[in-house]
C-alpha cells in the first residue's frame, strides 16, 4: 500500500538556493558532450530560457568505443564555466578521476558519477570525503541494493549530499538503449529517504522517447530530470539520437509544471 504513495519525503539537496528533493522538479538540460566555448554557451541560454534550472555538458566522456570523441577534458571546464557567469545557471560534469577533483571541488556545482564508475569504490570514497552535492548515477547493470550500497560508500566517507539518478538498466530489450525503471523512483526514495532524478535520455536512447518518459518520471514522483538537450542535435558530436532540441526542451518544462 505504501509503495502506491509516490510523494516520499526525501531530504533537500541544496545547490545555490535550487532544493533537489523540495516541490518542485529540478530539470537539469544541456548537451551530452560541451563541444566549444560557443555551442555550451547558446545551449545554456536557450536551456535556461526554455526553463531548465541547471546545465549540464560531459567534459571527460566514457565512451565504449576508444576512437569515439572522449571530451575536450579541463579545457572543457572553462567553457562550463563561462557559460554558467553568463546564465546564472550551477553546472553539473562528470569526474572520472580523481586527478581532477580539486578541480571540480572549486569549479564544479554537482559533481557526476556516472553509471560505468558506479562500482568504482575508490572513486566513490573519494567524492565522499567532500561536501559537494554527487549525482550517482545507476550502473546499467547494477540491482537497486548494489546502487544504493554505492551510496553508502560515499555517505559512509562523510558525504550525504547525494542525489539518484536512473538512467537505464540493461535487459533483453533492445528497441530501447537500456530499459528504463521507473520502479526505483519510489524504491530509492522509500529506501533511503534521498532524492532521486530520472535520465530518459540514456534511459531510452531515443528522441521521441524523451518527453513521455519525462512526465512518466515526474508522474511517479522522481525530484527531476537530467535531459540531453542541444541547439542543434543533429550535429551533436556524441548522443544525437536521444538529444531533443529546444523547443522540446520546453514543451517538457511547462508539461511538468502543470503536472506539479
Ligand atoms: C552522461 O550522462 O553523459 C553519461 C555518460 O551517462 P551514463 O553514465 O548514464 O552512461
Ligand atoms: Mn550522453
């Protein structure tokens, strides 16, 4: 009976006055690779615009494939950041090593642990002896009990400030990227009493997908979304098939308002 209730009560993730985890949904938009100084920044403004809450842009990316792009690396930072003193808007990034993370302490507003490094314990550990806020993503093969003891790992190092998210676990399916489970909305929320965000992007891996999956996230009560979004998705360099372009961006922003 209880599970049917999907308004768990989470605790507030705090990011410059944006509460993850408060009433409203937090969407979090941007490109799945910062590409250029120029693409991060047009993308920030329309996002923001369109009213996304947080940018985001993959600056080191865990691509399968070794010959595929893998980011532009720090140099990427300072474009994430130009962007951010031109909007307003916190910027969330991926951290792959911890080489980086004096860095991303300094500059970063959620640091990104993404679903490949989900069992990198010494990664974890290392994000959790600081205070930032951490987005855990879901390992695509990871149970809810083994993302979850992930967290603990970070929490257990003295850092609380983590925030879920689901991205899409990998089944038998294969019309969608990965199989998106909307179960560990509640599940997560029920379990741990943390906020969690839905990834309908990589959840999906298909355009069209995107926007349904996002009220569908909303719906059953997830504390926002982290959605790949570009001013021009056909040319992204990595992603394109799943990244919406702006003005869908913003048909999800308002469809979830009014679903508040
Ligand atoms: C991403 O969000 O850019 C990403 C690489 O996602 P995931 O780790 O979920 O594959
Ligand atoms: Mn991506």
């Amino acid at each position: 009976r209880k599970i049917m209730n999907s308004n768990f009560k989470v605790r507030e993730i705090d990011i410059d006055g944006i509460k993850i985890g408060g009433k409203n949904a937090i969407i979090i938009a941007g490109p799945c690779s910062v590409e250029s100084q120029d693409q991060i920044i047009q993308i920030a403004k329309a996002a923001k615009a369109a009213g996304a809450n947080m940018l985001r842009g993959g600056i080191f990316k865990p691509r399968t494939n070794p010959n595929d792009f893998q980011g532009l690396g720090i140099k990427g930072l300072e474009y994430l950041l130009e962007a951010k003193r031109q909007t307003g808007l916190p910027i969330v990034t991926e951290l792959m090593d911890t080489q980086h993370l004096d860095a991303f302490i300094k500059h970063v507003d959620i640091i990104q642990i993404g679903s490949r490094n989900m069992y990198n314990y010494s990664l974890l550990k290392a994000v959790g002896e600081t205070k930032k806020p951490i987005l855990l993503k879901r390992g695509f093969s990871a149970t809810i009990r083994e993302w979850i003891l992930a967290a603990e790992h970070i929490a257990k190092a003295g850092n609380e400030n983590i925030i879920f998210c689901e991205r899409g676990i990998r089944t038998f399916e294969e019309y969608t990227r990965n199989t998106l489970d909307l179960t560990a909305v509640p599940i997560i929320q029920k379990e741990t009493g943390y906020p969690i965000i839905v990834d309908p992007s990589h959840g999906t891996g298909i355009r069209a997908l995107v926007g349904i999956m996002s009220e569908a996230a909303i719906a059953c009560g997830a504390n926002g979304l982290l959605i790949e979004a570009h001013t021009h998705p056909e040319q992204s360099i990595s992603d394109k098939d799943q990244t919406i372009d702006i003005g869908e961006l913003e048909q999800i922003t308002k469809r979830i308002a009014l679903l508040k």
